[in-house]
C-alpha cells in the first residue's frame, strides 16, 4: 500500500502543477521558470544527499544512461510540457496524460521484459475511456489558443515521459530514488541555464507575489516531491503497474480547478471521476515478473 500512496500524492502534486504553471506562464518566461523550477529543487536536493553520505553503485556506461534520462525528462519533457500549456488548456494537456501507461506498458514489455495480463490491459482501457469523458466532457479550464498544437506538443511530452520510466526503472536498481531524482535537477539545471543565455529566453522584470511561490512550490513540492515519490515507487513495483496511476491526473486537475478555480462538475463528470478510479484499481493486479 505505501507504493500506491505515494503514487497517488505524486499524481496529485502534478497535477496542481497543470494549475500552476498556467498562472506563472501568463507572467514568466516558460525558460525562466523551468530553471528556477531545477535551481530550486536542486537547492533543496543535494544537501539532503550530502547529509545521507548516499553511495552509489557505479557501473561503466551508467553515465550515458544518465544522460539519456536527463534529456528525456526534464528537458525536452518541460520544453514540450511549457509550449503545450501556452498553447492549450489545462483540461485538454491533462487528458493526454492518459496516453503515459499505454505507451509505458509496450516500452516495458518490448525493452524490460515485463508482462501484463489482460485484467491489466482491460484496466488501462477502462480508465483511459474514464480519462476522455471525463475531460471531453468538461470546460477548459483556461485559453487554448492553439489546441491542437498543444496537445501534440503534449503528446511529445508523453514520448519524453515513457523514456525516462523505463531509463530510471534500470538506474533503480543501482542507484536510489533521491540520487535519481537529483540526476534530473542539476541536469535540468545545466539544461535550462543554458538555454537562458540565447537570444530566444527572456528574463522576469517584475516578480508578482503569487506567480513567484508558485515557482517556489513547483521547485520544492512539485519537482523533488514527486520525482522522488515517483521514482521510488517504480523501483517496488512493475513499470505498467505504476503508470496506471497517470490517469489520476486528469481527475485531480477537474477536482483542483473545482475547488481552486470555481469550476464545477456534472453527474456525468463525476461518473466518468468513477470510471478513472475504477479502472486504476482494476489494473492493479500484480503483472507478471519484473
């Protein structure tokens, strides 16, 4: 139980995170707040892997692997996630979370050997129906000025995404989820402190109250909260297994911009809240070796 509950609390943090970023964009550079976002959780990061005195089982080659995992995500994953959000709305980026088991389940099965039964298979299937209506359903929950764009640029996210699961359910086994999710941070940190120095990148002239702790938030809470609650409960359990939590992300975002925002939900939007639930619980039964 406390894998799934630490799945869960990272789908919730992401999900505020769709929130999130929809303010602070409309106010900072996507660059800008992607750095400050790995500053800030590196910041928070490596002194706690300093105090633990963390070792690490290095093997020869693992660095390419770290690097594969860092370019998959934060990187190119934020980058797509950013322009996706400018051009979307929060509702519409959330439903093609759903995509994330699915394109997880065939990366483990082709490169990790893993396997599903159909029980597990039916219940993506059942919660990804449950992610689409209740989504499709729904009202934007901010201006989609380009809907389309954004949610392939989404979907691209997602691609980024299934690299990363399956590069840090290898690195898992040598290595913690804390020192993974530090990998990601100074990774990013490098990444998008380079990209701050082109001519493209513009850097904030006013700091506005809210939009400046909701970097802090994305940093602290977001970015090392739920990488590691994430990559720490990859490592206990299959990769197909934990990825049906994604589809708890679009639930979580209705419920949030619900209760944040003053949206509200109709009886089929809480039905298909149901049927997203009931799908996850229904895959959630042990699949194959791992």
């Amino acid at each position: 139980m406390l894998p799934a509950f630490a799945l869960s609390t990272a789908m919730l943090l992401w999900a505020s995170a769709f929130i999130a970023l929809k303010i602070v964009f409309a106010v900072f550079d996507p660059l800008a707040v992607l750095f400050a976002r790995m500053i800030i959780a590196s910041c928070c990061l490596l002194p706690m892997l300093w105090q633990r005195g963390e070792r690490w089982r290095y093997q020869r080659g693992d660095w390419r692997w770290m690097l594969a995992m860092g370019l998959a995500e934060p990187c190119l994953y934020f980058l797509f996630e950013a322009q996706a959000l400018v051009n979307t709305s929060a509702s519409q980026a959330s439903v093609i979370t759903a995509t994330l088991p699915l394109l997880s389940g065939v990366g483990a099965m082709l490169f990790l050997r893993e396997k599903m039964t159909p029980r597990s298979w039916l219940g993506l299937v059942v919660s990804f129906v449950g992610v689409l209506w209740l989504t499709l359903d729904g009202q934007a929950s901010a201006h989609a000025p380009h809907p389309a764009l954004g949610n392939l640029l989404e979907f691209c996210a997602m691609l980024c995404a299934t690299c990363y699961v399956l590069i840090a359910k290898r690195l898992s086994r040598r290595y913690s989820a804390l020192a993974i999710t530090g990998m990601q941070t100074v990774l990013g940190s490098i990444w998008f402190g380079a990209a701050l120095l082109t001519p493209w990148a513009q850097w904030p002239t006013h700091f506005p109250l809210l939009p400046s702790l909701l970097v802090l938030y994305l940093g602290a809470c977001v970015t090392l909260g739920a990488y590691g609650l994430y990559t720490w409960a990859v490592s206990k359990m299959p990769v197909a297994h934990a990825s049906a939590f994604i589809n708890l992300i679009p639930l979580f975002t209705v419920l949030l911009a619900w209760l944040l925002l003053g949206e509200t939900l109709v009886g089929s939007q809480w039905l298909a809240c149901l049927l997203v639930l009931g799908g996850v619980v229904l895959g959630q039964e042990r699949a194959g070796s791992h």
